[in-house]
C-alpha cells in the first residue's frame, strides 16, 4: 500500500508537469486579441468566450424585421378599404390615431406612418431643394427638415382629436390601441391597429373576414406586409372620464389595410450563402405573417433548398410553451425536437416560441447562434450560445448579446466566423505544439525511470550520506 501510495503520488505530478502552464494565458491573450480585430470590423465582443463559441457554430436562427431585412419600410399605394367613403389617408389618420401622434415615433412602423410623405405633398421636392441649398447639410440637418416639415401637417391634420389612453405594442398581442375624443364632436372611440389575423379576430363581420384574409394572401405572395386598422363604435355611453379604470366593450369594425414593403439588406442574401457553405444553416424565426416569411425564405434562399415543398415555414400551433413554472419543458427534444429540426423557418411566434426553439436545437447538441434586434429578440439572445445584436438594436437586445454589431448589414457575421475560426486554430496549433513538447519530455524521462534501476549502481556508486544507508529500488518523490 505504502508503495501504491508513492506511486499515485508520482502519477499526479506527472500529470500536472504535462500541462502547459501558460495555457490560460495564452488563450485569453489570444481571445482578446482576436476581440479587438473584431471590433474594427464593427463587432464589439461582450463575453471572450464567445470568439471560440463563435467558431464551433453550426446552426444560427435569426428574426426576420431589422435582421434579415432593413426594417425602413416603403408605404405602397394599394390601401384596400373595407368600410364606405374611406380612402388611403383616411386609413393614415386611424394609423396615426392609433399611435403617439403627438410625440416622436419610437420604432420602425410609427415611423412608416408618422413620418410617410403623404402628408405633406411636394415634400420630397423641398428636400431636393433644401439639399440644393445647403450643399453641406449633414444627414442629420436633412431628416430634421423632412422630419419637421412631415410632423407640422401630421399635427395640422390631426389637430381635432385628444388622445384619451393609449396601448403600446406588446409582442403578445401584437397590436396597437388608442382611445381618442374628437374635440368638434366629442364622440370618444377607440383606434387599433396591428397584424391582420389579430385585428380581425376583433371584428364579427364573417363576410368582410374572409376577403380581408384573401387580399392579405394575395399581397402576401408578393411579399407586401400589411397592417390591419379598425375603428371601434362611439363609447360616450361608458368611457368615464379621469376614472383610473374603465370598463368598456368596444365593437370593432375593420376599415382597411395599409400596405408597405420592408426589403432585405443588401448583403443579407450572400451572407447566408457564405454562412450555410461555411456548414452553419440559417433558420428564420418571426412573428410576421406566414406567408411574408415564405416569400423572404424564397427570395433569401434560406433552408434546404433541395426539399419538396421547400421551403417549410412553420407556424407557432405545434411550437413548445413554457411550462407553469417559466421553464423549458423536459420532454422539449422528445416531442418537438424533429418538427423544429426538420422546418426551414417559423412565423407568427412568440418570444417565447424564439426561446424555446433555440433551446431546443441547443439540446439537439448544436452550437446555436441567435441574430436579433428588438426586445422580443431577448430571451433567446440570451440563450443563444452566441447571441449577435444587430446594428440599430434596442438596449434591451444589446445588453442580452454576446457580440453587438455596430455597422449596418450582416456579413460581419461571416467576417467574425472565419476571424473566430482563424483564431480557434491558433489556440488549436499552440496547444498542439505544448502538449507535443511536453510528452517528449516525459517520454524520455519515463523511459529512463523504467530502463534504469537506483539499487544497481549500488555497488559501483558510493552510497550519499542520506538518512537511510541503502539506496531505493524505485524513483520517489522526497
């Protein structure tokens, strides 16, 4: 025993002279290193451990709106209207009704509506002219002219209602209410706008359902987004004013979609090509319409491209929940784990849907990577083995991501996967060499322990003045 002892003794400190000493330095050197070549391409890494995360990806999933596409929408001229003597700017004025017209527009969709040239006729001309004008006006002088220019005949048009309350977007609900009192009038009603399938559940009119549900199928084999509007019934009768709560069952009726296009950026497209030659497969998560999402996997090129039926865009029925405790599912690779493996995309989700799918890949044994920009986008930034904040994201997607974007397009992200890649194989290389270096050393004093007995020089060699006359029959640690 007492031998055996001795023994592991000598086994472990071989084993530690066999690491590298300076490994963790050299790894966080090199991570650091490689963080600051990142950052002069505009990604800015918030966690180390992310450049070599980033390099082991083989699956991203990315939101759709401000990732994939440039999120500056363009409104179009078709504003079909589903209520008589109603045209596109009176659908305008519900939109900008059903916002807070009265201050500055807080995301891309306000913008489209508080800040669209109609308002104002001719004001793209006066931009030319004041860009005449003033040669070295700076893009920030040339919004503020259009900006302020569109704002005073939005106010002017809009200057005979009073916002009474008002319902801010939440990615659950997925849209927007405002209660408003026309001051020439004083008919109190309510304005919402948001998603078509939302906003006509609102409405009982069968009829009019069914060819709201066609013109949006239509558009959206076009890739043309649209957003639903519908006026409620005068609530005179049971808005309480100044009352803290009110208790209020509003009659909705749908009046008409505004239509807009929101492009993919430029590099977007090439970007995928790289990313799923590189081995890592794209798969868009969104909450917009099933059919805008197919129509941009088509145009993108996303997903198993060689797959009948492609592509797959599934939609949020058969996707997980949260379970009562706020948690993952147990079961979540057993139940659901070849429906979100085998689909090219999914839309019409939650956040909590884009959680739970990037979890789900995770426990499928990916690398999984996660492009986002808005707050909805969190959870499974987060999660996300690598979470990318977009350029132009909240604070809530940035402060949740492991490397923030801070010029416009994607392909920084190809750029960080290859310089992650370069920098892995440093690591690799470094490691190899050590290691290498180290066995060749203990190779030879292992051979030289087991091929050299002390008791047999003995008798040729005087015996040092130790403690114990004789010389030991094994080589022991002192």
């Amino acid at each position: 025993p007492e031998h055996l002892k001795d023994a592991a003794s000598f086994a472990v400190v071989v084993l530690v002279a066999s690491i590298p000493m300076a490994i963790e330095i050299v790894t966080t050197t090199t991570l650091a290193i490689g963080s600051k070549v990142l950052s002069r391409h505009g990604a800015i890494v918030s966690r180390l451990a992310a450049i070599d995360d980033l390099a082991g990806l083989n699956m991203l999933c990315s939101d759709k709106t401000g990732t994939l596409t440039k999120n500056k929408m363009t409104i179009q001229e078709d504003a079909p209207t589903y209520e008589p003597g109603l045209n596109q700017m009176d659908l305008m004025k519900q939109a900008a009704l059903a916002a807070k017209w009265e201050s500055p527009p807080k995301d891309a969709l306000d913008t489209l509506f508080l800040r669209c040239h109609l308002w104002c006729p001719g004001i793209r001309e006066q931009l030319q002219e004041f860009i005449a004008a003033h040669p070295q006006a700076t893009q920030i002088e040339k919004d503020e002219f259009y900006n302020n220019r569109v704002n005073d005949k939005l106010q002017e048009a809009l200057s005979d209602y009073e916002s009474l309350a008002f319902m801010p977007f939440d990615p659950r609900t997925k849209r927007t209410e405002s209660t408003v009192r026309q001051k020439s009038t004083g008919q109190i009603f309510k304005v919402t706008k948001g998603a078509p399938h939302i906003i006509l559940a609102l409405d009982n009119d069968q009829e009019k359902g069914h060819r709201v549900h066609e013109k949006v199928t239509e558009l959206g084999a076009d890739g043309v987004r649209a957003v639903t509007l519908a006026v409620s019934e005068p609530l005179n009768d049971q808005w309480v004013m100044d009352a803290e709560e009110q208790d209020v069952h509003p009659v909705w009726h749908v009046t008409g979609l505004l239509t807009f296009l929101d492009p993919p950026r430029d590099d977007t497209k090439e970007t995928i090509a790289k990313s799923q030659a590189y081995g890592v497969p794209v798969r868009m998560i969104t909450g917009d319409n099933i059919l805008i999402a197919r129509k941009t996997c088509k145009d993108l090129a996303m997903g198993d491209l060689n797959r009948p039926g492609w592509p797959l865009i599934e939609g949020p029925d058969h996707l997980p929940l949260l379970a009562a405790d706020g948690k993952a599912p147990k079961d979540l690779v057993e139940k659901f784990g070849s429906y979100v493996n085998h689909a090219d995309g999914f839309a019409q989700v939650f956040p909590e849907h884009k959680y739970l799918v990037v979890e789900t890949f995770r426990q499928l044994g990916y690398k999984c990577g996660m492009t986002g920009d808005g707050v909805n986008d969190a959870p499974a930034l987060k999660r996300a083995d690598v979470g990318i904040a977009v350029a132009g994201a909240t604070d809530a997607a940035r402060a949740a991501a492991d490397i923030v974007l801070t010029e416009e397009g994607l392909s920084t992200i190809i750029l960080g996967l290859e310089i992650a890649r370069v920098i892995f194989a440093r690591m690799k290389s470094f490691l190899t060499y050590r290691i290498a270096a180290t066995l060749q050393l203990l190779a030879f004093f292992f051979i030289a322990v087991l091929a050299f007995k002390p008791d047999e020089y003995a008798a040729t060699t005087p015996v040092p003045s130790f403690d114990s006359p004789n010389w030991p029959s094994f080589f022991s640690l002192p």
